[in-house]
C-alpha cells in the first residue's frame, strides 16, 4: 500500500484549496437514453462511515469508495486531523486512527462539508473534548444543529457556542444508560450521537432517530466492529459502547437510493430505456416507485436489475397519488420511509413534462426550490406560492434551452441538468462541478447512454491538476 499525502492519488491538495469550482455543460437534448447503468455508492452512508474509522482500533477498510470531491474532503480531514490513509492496488482504501491528536477541524474544511459534523461523536469520544465549525454543504437555508447539541447536552456533555464553531466536552462521568428524544429525525444528529456512545462505556435509547438506509447501514458497520445496537431502521434506537477500542473492520456502501431515482427520471423525461444494475431494490425504491408509476413511466423487475421504460405520454393520473384539492395531487417529503427530500428536484422536472398538475411541498428547507426560477427560465410554468411550497401548471411543457446558473445545491443542479436533456435544444449550464460532490462520472456516464455533452472545465481547474 502506498501512503496518501494531502497531494497524492486522490488530489486532496487541489480539492481541498478551492472554495468552489465552476464548470460549464453544454447540452442539446433530445435524444432518448439507452443503455445500462450502475447506482453510484451511497454518499449518506459513507459520510457516516468514515468518521467511524476514527474509533476502529486497527482501522477501516473502504472498498471502493467513489472518486467524489466528498470524499477527497473528508479523507483530508481525517488526514489533517492524524489518521494515516493508505491506498492498495486495488483502490481499497485503509485509514488507521491511531496518530489522531487534534481536538479541532479546520473550519474552511469543515464549513465545506455539512457530512464532517458526524465527526464530533467519535472525536469527543476518543479525546474527550473537541471544537467544530458550524456546518457548510448545499445552500438549502438555514442547516442548524440543535438536534445534535441538543442530544449531546442530554448525554452530559459540555456545549459553548462560539463565533462560528461549537466547543463540546465530555463529562467525567457517564450515567450507565440515558433515554433521550431528538427534536427532530435528524440523520446526521442520529449518527454523531451512535458514533459518540459506541466509543464510550454507556448506553443510550434514541427515539425518534433517523430511519434511512444509509443509518441502518453505519449501525449496522458499528455492530459489526463490536458494538451493542437494536431497532435500527425504526423509531426507538438503542446504541451500547462496549467501553473498548473498536474492532477493525470492512466497509463498503449499497446502492445510492437517489441516484436510482435520477436514472429512472432521466428515461422518463427523454423517451427513452435503461437498465439499473442492482437497481431492483424494493427495501430503497418501493415507496418512490410508485410515485413514478404514478406518472407512466414503466417499472420492471428482471433479476436484481430494474428495467426503465417511458410512456409514449407522460401524465400524473392524479387518481392514485394524496390530493391537495380537486384533482390536483400533492407530494411532499417527509422522514423515511417517507418520499426523501433529495428526490423532490428531479420529480419536479419529471411534473413539468407530464400532463397534470401537481402541488410539491418541502418542509425542511428554506431554500430548497431556488432551482425552480432555472426552470422556469427553460420554460417551466411552476407557481412559487412560499419558500416551501411550489405547483407546477397543467400542460406539459417542451423545455425551451438557454444559459443558466446552476444554483448551489447538488439536487437542484441534477433537476437542472435533467431539463436540459429532455429536449431537442441547446442549454448551457454554468456552476455544474457542484455535481461531482456526489456524481464523480455523471458526464461520461450520461455521453455513454446518448446525451449530447459538452464539458467546459474553467482554466484554474485545468491548471491546478496539470
């Protein structure tokens, strides 16, 4: 194995000095995809796993981890903080915890990262003190962190707020088991909260935690490095530290939900068939599935693969789906297994080409449809009522082209990118490196089934991997 320097394999270097990157796309739509695709591992799942690695005695092993500035982000992190990452010829990628020393994250990195958060747990836990910047990731309004102060206050631990950061302190004492309730399902509370527990001697009942796969697939990584865990994936959680060092251990992430649901929208919009390998997962997809049979598009199953074809006419048969009023349905995100929030923007583009009318309403985020005034730019006709709440307008529309700015927000980005593609215009998208956050290949997995793209990369981007 070879060590991994802050410059090395992953070009951490790079990454982690630019505070953005800005790309152009350059797309005429049009053309119906074809062909087959691979679910791109779950980003939530390994944000929650590397973090982990810093409680494991002998270190985690990550198989193929995604080549996504995510993860350079973190691995850097992890890097700065101590921890020895390490690189075989195989692309497994091994972090040893045992130089980590420092009790703060520097706060450009962690401002960058909303996923670094998870970090306090297992820190606080071995080190028994630790300062954090407030969270960065997507502009998606104001990201608080009460449930997961709030929790750690309720485990005893010491919290000072500071400008921009959060001072948090073990107590010298533990009570033996504490019973707490999050103010909200939050999954990044939920694991920096397990991640805490599972590196010290106590044990905790959670109620109310985040339910999603990725969480069940951390708590399931932490049983398997030793520790005590019951009722993952519902709404009463229970996490017991074995008050040791964590055993070594192997990781490796399913399929990313999402990602499905962007294939499966991607067909839909442009008319065309894909295969998703290993995209036939009931356990991720059931419940979004039918909201796209909702809408016509065809889903089948063949083995573990999931077969996409589009209707000859898209249509929200309004009939099947919750309604807001006279036949006008309504889809809004809720916890899992509820519709997950991620999967709203590029449901919002699958509405504007299908004939119907439909009310969409995110909760959580105030700034979560700033990518809806793009659309309407291409041509959209979607009514912003409030920050939360949007209708896109009976008929469906034909996708006009034009230059746009992507707005900072991955999924927004994607709905953006998907408009782009279904049809037989030029558009131009400034702002889309956003995307390899969680898409490292999307441009040259989306040239491989058809779409006509050209990637422009800006000159500082160039230049900095020459």
């Amino acid at each position: 194995m070879s060590t991994l320097e802050p410059s090395g394999p992953y070009g951490l270097h790079w990454v982690c000095e630019q505070d953005s990157v800005n790309g152009t796309f350059r797309i005429v739509g049009g053309v119906p995809l074809a062909g087959e695709v691979t679910p791109i591992p779950n980003k939530n799942a390994l944000m929650g796993a590397l973090p982990a690695a810093a409680l494991a005695g002998g270190g985690l092993t990550f198989a193929a981890l995604p080549d996504t500035l995510d993860v350079h982000t973190y691995l850097e992190i992890l890097t700065r903080l101590g921890a020895t990452v390490t690189r075989a010829v195989d692309g497994a990628v091994h972090v040893d915890p045992g130089g980590i020393r420092a009790q703060a994250i520097d706060p450009a990195m962690g401002r960058r990262l909303r996923g670094a958060f998870a970090l306090t747990g297992p820190l606080l836990a071995r080190l028994g003190c630790v300062e954090m910047p407030l969270p960065g990731g997507c502009e998606l309004g104001y990201r608080a962190v009460t449930a997961h102060l709030d929790g750690f206050r309720k485990l005893g631990v010491s919290v000072e707020q500071r400008d921009g950061s959060v001072l948090l302190t073990a107590p010298r004492r533990h009570e033996p088991h504490y019973d707490i309730w999050l103010v909200e399902a939050s999954v990044s509370a939920t694991l920096a909260l397990a991640l805490y527990t599972a590196g010290s001697g106590f044990s905790v009942t959670i109620r109310d935690p985040a339910c999603e796969p990725h969480v069940v697939e951390v708590l399931g990584l932490l049983r398997r490095m030793g520790v005590g865990v019951e009722g993952e994936g519902t709404n009463r959680l229970t996490v017991r530290g074995p008050g040791r060092p964590l055993s070594a251990a192997e990781f490796e992430a399913g399929p990313d939900f999402v990602d499905i649901a962007g294939s499966i929208t991607a067909a839909a919009v442009t008319g065309g068939e894909l295969t998703i390998r290993g995209g036939n997962a009931p356990e991720l997809i059931g419940g979004m599935a039918h909201w796209f049979r909702a809408f016509g598009v065809e889903l089948r199953e063949s083995g573990a693969d999931l077969l996409v074809a589009a209707p000859e006419t898209l249509r929200i048969h309004s009939e099947l789906l919750p309604q807001a009023g006279p036949d006008l349905p309504k889809l809004v995100v809720r916890p899992w297994p509820g519709f997950p929030v991620d999967v709203l923007p590029v449901m919002v583009t699958l509405a504007c080409k299908s004939a119907g009318a439909m009310l969409f309403q995110n909760w959580m985020y105030e700034s979560g449809f700033d990518y809806v005034r793009e659309l309407n730019y291409l041509g959209a006709e979607i009514l912003i009522s409030d920050p939360h709440r949007i209708m896109v307008r009976d008929p469906a529309i034909a996708f006009r082209g034009g230059e746009i700015v992507a707005p900072n927000i991955i999924q927004g980005t994607k709905a953006l990118f998907l408009a782009a593609l279904a049809d037989p215009v030029e558009t131009v998208i400034h702002g889309v490196d956003l995307l390899r956050r969680r898409y490292p290949t999307i441009f040259e997995t989306y040239r491989r089934l058809g779409a006509r793209i050209e990637y422009h990369a800006p000159a500082r981007h160039a230049v900095a991997n020459a």
